[in-house]
C-alpha cells in the first residue's frame, strides 16, 4: 500500500529515467516532496528502516538468511523457508522508540504545512501505528511464558496492568487498522476482504489473546484465594465498557465459578481411534503406549507432512481456549516449522478472512517431551463453525494427545432471521449490530433522539448478526418485509446537490458477493424528488439494476420516509411513504423481478446500513407470520 511502499513506488520510477540516479538525492526528493518540513525527521524513519533490513544476513532462504524480507509483508506463507513472523526480525525496542521520536518530530513539524503534506504525514502515522503494534507483539508479549503465578496483591495489580497493555496494544492496531481502511485508494490491499490471508504465517496474535486471557486468570484466582469468589466477581464487574480490559472482564466473569466443557469429539483419543478427526493429509492413527495420559494418543505413521482436523459449531463473538499437547519422537530439521495448531473460521463453506489463529511448539527438540501449546480466540461476527487443525509440516515422527477446545465466554443469543431496532437506547445495541468489514471507521454511529447517526465522524458501517439466508425462499403473507423509518440528517444541506441518500443493503461479506443494494435518494437541492436505485448480484455477476423516481413524494422535500420492502421466490415489491408506513397503491415506488437464485450461495445474508447523511428512526426485518408481539 501506499504508506509504506511510497519510497519504493518513488524509486522505481526515478530508476527507469536514470538507472544510475543517485539513490540518497532520489529518497531526498520524495521526503521533500512529500513530508514538506518534516523532510528530516522522515528521512531518519525511512532509513531506520533500512537499516533493520541490513541487520539480515544475506544468502538465500531458510533459517539464517533473511535480507530477502525488505520490511514487512511475507507472512503469507507457512511453508519452512519462511518461519513464522520472520518479517519482524531484525528489530528491537530500541527502533520503536527511535521511529516513534521521528513520528513525534514530524507531526509538530507539519502542524503548519499544507493540507497534501498533513494528509500523507497522518497516513503514515496511522500505518506505523499498526506496525508498531506488531513489533510490541513480537519483541514484549510473544516471549511471555503463560505460565503465570501471584503471590501478592502488589503483583495481582502488576499482573492487571499487564494485561491491559496487551489490551491497549490490540485496541491501538483495530483504530489504525480501521483509519487505514478509511482511505482504500491509498490502502487497497489492506482494505481488501482477504487483506488477513496475506498474514496467516503470523502466531503473535494467538498468543497475545492467550496471555492476556492467562494474565487475568492468574489476577482472579488470586483474588478468589485471598478475598473470595464475590470479591473477584465485583472486581470485573466494575471494568467500565471504555476500559480496553472490558472484553476480557467478560470473560473472566464467565468463568468465575464454572468448569468449560471440551467442544471436541475424541480429544484425548481415547476411543481408539480417530473417531471425530478428519485427516486431511498424511498417514495417522491413534496408538497405544505413547500417551501423554490414559492410553491412546494421535501418531504419525510415516514421515512428511501431516495435517488432522475437526469442525465445530460456534455462534459470533464467543471465546474459545484450545489447549493442545505434542511430542516429537524424531528430531525435524533445523529449518522445520513446529508442530502447530490453526483455527480457522466458515460462514457455511465460504472461508472467514479475520486476524489469523496460529499457534506452535516453542522447540523442535524430542527430549522436551511432551509440551504444551495453548491460544485463545474470538469468533468473528459471520462465524457458524471453526475448523481446528493439528498440524506438521516437515519429515518426521510426532504425537498428539489430550487436546481441549473450551468456550470461555458466551456470545449475544442472536434470532437469526428476525431483527426489530428502534434506536432507543443509550448506544447501538451490539447483540444486534457488528462492524461492516472491512470498511473503515473506528467507533459504532451514535444514537440520538430515538435515532442513530449515520453521519458521525469516524463511525464504522454496520451489519446485523441476524443473518437473512432464506430471504428470497417464501411467498404470500410469510414473505419478508423489511420496513424503516429515515429522514436527511442536518448535513444534507451541506452535501453535494443531489447525492444525500440512505444507502443499505442485504448481502455476504465475501469477494465473490451475492446482494442487493439500494440508495434511496432524499429529495432536496439539485433534486425535485426522492428516487430509490437497486443494484442485485448473483456470485459477482450483474443480474438487475434499475432506478425510479418516486413521484408521489415531490413534495416532501427533505422530509420523513417510511418504506416497506417485500420479498419473494421473484420479485421485489417497495412502498415509500410521507406520514407513516402505507402499503397501498399510491404509496407504490415500484415492483421488479430481482433476477437472484440463492442468496446464501457465497455466504450469510446480513442486513448492512452504510454510512450517509442520514439517521434512521427504526428498523424491522421480519416474516410478518412469525414478527414478534
């Protein structure tokens, strides 16, 4: 993308003028142009960075020969000739405090300049941010044991603080992420639904949401020894929803006093067998003797890669701990990858891209013994299952036993297929809503006044955790309706003449989309009347696309609409009126074959409202049959 890639996109151009070009005059130039007064401190970042790169012995792949890297942004391949989170080699504490003074240098200095060298300066500002956030990851919490003990209420509180720089840390790199994704002409790859795929090699992430998790296990067992169950319950209960611990206060009160059940068929393998593992390759079975307990675990067979995995269901934004044992009874090579453990999560077959899952074995040596390996992870808002998988990528003998998947935190019950908002409360209701990604924006839109703002600085798109996948399969009085109630925000009279509308759609959240999509245009400056477009997908392909004015509300100029949606096996049928809902023929806007088959066939239906300078009073997707009293 372009915040870290400019001086290279510079480069290559000035080099095909000239290719003898003098290299420190071109990075002048481009830090000149780019950064205006904050040339200087710029051009110590960039070479900074540089000189990480050179810290890399040179040679070809594997191990010890990584000048091949440059910066960042090879993680995509779990193969051994690039181990995991090799693009943060090279780096120490000391090259994140120096990066964050040149950061700090260059942003006073720009404060006076013009709005193109501000603007490029807060691009990068936000791009560092979420590399930084990397580089903590890796040089402070990646090391961390999880075996973690407190002794003292001195250092239960050392421990709470601990953790909450983990938080903080996660909480830094979702805003820089999401400012990122604010600006995709300038960061498309990161703003891409797979953007996640090009980082599956990573296992910093596992292992952060591990120790912050285990951090604040250690905090509440203490707790619980030394003032008691209450006294640990109050605790967490008193973690404001601001606080970056909030997330991991929930679950520590879902545990407080209750043991998770394994979600796992077999985990010990104590059937014998490989009764609910799939080996999706190499040669396994369960054998009698070697066992880290009871008498069965999983064995290799034979050497080369191997690969076993089992399905489970899950629901949004559960938590999950897996805990794992291996052992290598064969020594890999020097250049092997541990034995490792991924999660990876469906929306029915359509792969997830989220921050990926990877765990591993801190040692390739046989006389370690049996070792433990343990993550812990969240389950994204489109998830209904998650695929576990015990892996080996080299030539070797290696065992696996008593293998746990426990949730340790309870998602929102969500109704899929029915959803009801008036907006009424304090904030969005986050049992019914979730962040649209990839798009940007950093906090959920505000309600006001029985409404929420789709217009807020900042703000993020949203989806329902409903999903709507039989949308199109009923007929007659059981069909969906969709009814909303919106009106132009204050805004509209600022935007662009014509173009304020309520945008929102039902559609997956894959590449391949299956949709519709509306715009519903308020009547106003440069408009004489509200009009609504329609735009239906089917796998990525264009089936129907259509736009009506809706004459009967000329007049109702930057006014109230209340619209009903009907939906059928064909054909959608769309009312529009000025002074509450009205299904009869003068309300009428239009009725079209929508030209859809299967709404589900890349993915969950969700209902998605997105960002414009409007605010909807409420909102209602039923089958009228089943809508609740």
């Amino acid at each position: 993308d372009w915040t870290f890639d400019g001086p290279k996109y510079h480069y290559i151009q000035a080099l095909q003028w000239d290719v003898n070009a003098d290299v420190n005059h071109v990075m002048d130039e481009f830090c000149e142009a780019s950064y205006g007064p904050a040339a200087k401190p710029m051009r110590d970042f960039w070479d900074r960075l540089e000189e990480v790169y050179e810290r890399r012995q040179p040679g070809p792949y594997r191990k010890h020969h990584k000048d091949w890297l440059f910066y960042q942004w090879v993680s995509w391949n779990n193969g051994s000739y690039v181990q995991p989170n090799d693009e943060f080699q090279g780096y120490r504490k000391d090259d994140i405090a120096f990066l964050d003074r040149c950061i700090a240098t260059a942003t006073g200095l720009a404060a006076g300049d013009t709005s193109g060298a501000k603007f490029r300066l807060e691009r990068l500002v936000e791009a560092w941010q979420f590399q930084r956030s990397l580089l903590v990851s890796y040089l402070e919490f990646y090391p961390a044991s999880l075996e973690i003990a407190v002794t003292s209420d001195k250092n239960r509180q050392a421990v709470i603080q601990r953790a909450r720089h983990v938080a903080e840390t996660r909480r830094a790199r979702a805003i820089s992420l999401a400012r990122m994704r604010a600006h995709p002409a300038i960061n498309p790859r990161i703003s891409s639904i797979g953007f996640w795929s090009n980082c599956s090699a990573i296992t910093i992430f596992s292992h952060e949401n591990a120790l912050l998790d285990e951090l604040c296990s250690a905090a509440t067992r203490f707790h619980i020894e030394t003032k008691g169950r209450a006294a640990a319950t109050r605790f967490w209960q008193s973690v404001d929803r601001s606080d970056s611990l909030h997330a991991a206060a929930k679950t520590q009160l879902a545990l407080i006093g209750k043991k998770p059940d394994n979600r796992l068929t077999n985990g010990d393998f104590e059937s014998g067998n490989l009764q609910g593992w799939v080996v999706e390759r190499g040669q396994v079975a369960a054998s009698k003797g070697q066992a880290r307990s009871g008498d069965f675990s999983a064995a290799s067979t034979t050497g080369g890669p191997l690969t076993i995995s089992q399905q489970v269901r899950v629901s949004p934004f559960e938590r999950y701990r897996l805990t794992a044992w291996g052992r290598y009874v064969t020594r890999p090579p020097d250049t092997s990858v541990a034995m490792e453990a991924t999660v990876t999560f469906l929306d029915g077959q359509q792969a997830i891209y989220v921050e990926p899952t990877r765990c591993m074995l801190r040692t390739l040596d046989p006389a370690d013994g049996w070792t433990r390996l343990r993550l812990t992870v969240s389950v994204p808002s489109q998830a209904d299952s998650a695929v576990i998988k015990l892996k080996r990528n080299f030539n070797g003998n290696t065992l696996w036993d008593d293998v746990v998947l426990e949730k340790i935190r309870p998602g929102p019950p969500i109704k899929h297929g029915e959803l009801l908002d008036t907006f009424d409360g304090q904030q969005l209701d986050l049992a019914r809503w979730t962040h649209m990604s990839p798009h940007g924006g950093v906090h959920p839109p505000p309600t006001a006044d029985g409404s929420l703002v789709m217009d807020s600085e900042e703000s993020y798109p949203v989806n329902s955790l409903a999903r709507f996948n039989d949308l199109i399969k009923h007929e007659g009085p059981g069909r969906y309706r969709l009814r909303f109630h919106v009106t132009p925000s204050p805004t509209t009279k600022t935007a662009r003449p014509g173009s304020a509308s309520f945008n929102f759609s039902l559609t997956n959240s894959q590449t391949s989309v299956t949709r519709m999509l509306w715009y519903f245009y308020f009547n106003g400056p440069g408009r004489t009347r509200p009009m609504v477009s329609c735009f239906n997908d089917q796998s990525g392909v264009r089936k129907f696309s259509s736009s009506w004015n809706v004459n009967h509300l000329a007049a109702n100029r930057e006014h109230d609409l209340w619209c009903t949606f009907y939906f059928d096996p064909t054909e959608v049928t769309v009312f529009a009126a000025a002074n509450g809902y009205d299904e009869s023929e003068k309300s009428l806007v239009c009725r079209y074959k929508h030209g859809l088959s299967n709404m589900a066939a890349n993915g969950s239906i969700h209902l998605g409202l997105f960002k414009g300078p409007y605010r909807i009073d409420e909102i209602q997707l039923v089958r009228p049959r089943q809508q609740p009293k």
